[in-house]
C-alpha cells in the first residue's frame, strides 16, 4: 500500500495541490517510519519536497529528525547543496536538534563544489553549539 502511495506521487505532476490531494485520500497510520518509506521510494524531488512539507506539519518537530535525514539524503542524491542548506536553517529554527547524521550528509552534498564546502564551513562553525563536534571529526577523515 505504500509503495503504491510513492509510485502515485511520483506519477502526478510536481504540484502541490494534486500531491496534497493524494496524501489527504491517505488514511493510514501515520508515523515518521510511514513517511520515510514513502519519500525514500520516491523519485522526482520536487514532488518529494511537497510530500515532505505536508507530513512534517502532521508530526511532532521533535519526532522528525528521520524526516530530515531523509529529505538530507535526496538533496545530496541530487547534489543540490542550496536546498540542504535551507533544510539545515529550517530544521533549527524548528528546534529539531541536528546530529552526526544530517551533517554527514550535508557534508557529502557539499562535496560536489569548493565554493559550497566553503559555504559549509561557516555552517558547521556552528556544531558546537548543537554538541556535534566531535562526532563530526570522523567526517574530515
């Protein structure tokens, strides 16, 4: 049932109204594994974007953090840094605490590009304020 949710979302257009229309026909329990199962079997990012903005007003902020992991690991996918980078704003000013995994992440997408491991830097300037910092060491190795 929900890999066939996933293949319904992918196949509409990248709007948020038809993908919104989809997911309020969802009926069923809704949990942050849930939500992870069906954006990581999706695959045209936009309307994976939609899907995430809809569920993660549905879930508590503190309980998304596999949700931004997941939505981490397709904007790397797609090397799009500029959107991680935003993820990584929104999710602080959500008060979801970052870990070693969404800057792990951050940091593979960053990878791509001198000028967005720059970028990256003055973000991660910042790890110790969330506590993260040693565990980060392991990625520069």
């Amino acid at each position: 049932m929900l890999l066939k949710l996933a293949i319904s979302l992918d196949s509409c257009d990248p709007n948020e109204q038809q993908v919104y229309e989809i997911l309020n026909g969802f009926e069923g329990n809704v949990t942050e594994r849930t939500v992870g199962f069906i954006l990581n079997n999706m695959m045209k990012l936009d309307n994976v974007v939609f899907v995430f903005g809809y569920f993660v007003e549905k879930i508590e902020s503190v309980k998304c953090v596999v949700l931004y992991n997941v939505m981490m690991k397709k904007f790397r996918d797609s090397r799009n840094f500029e959107n991680a980078e935003k993820l990584l704003d929104e999710m602080l000013q959500r008060g979801v605490k970052p870990n070693v995994v969404k800057f792990n992440t951050l940091i593979k997408c960053a990878s791509s590009s001198v000028l967005y491991l720059i970028r990256l830097w003055s973000c991660l300037r910042g790890c110790r304020l969330w506590g993260v910092n040693r565990m980060l060491m392991c990625s520069f190795r």
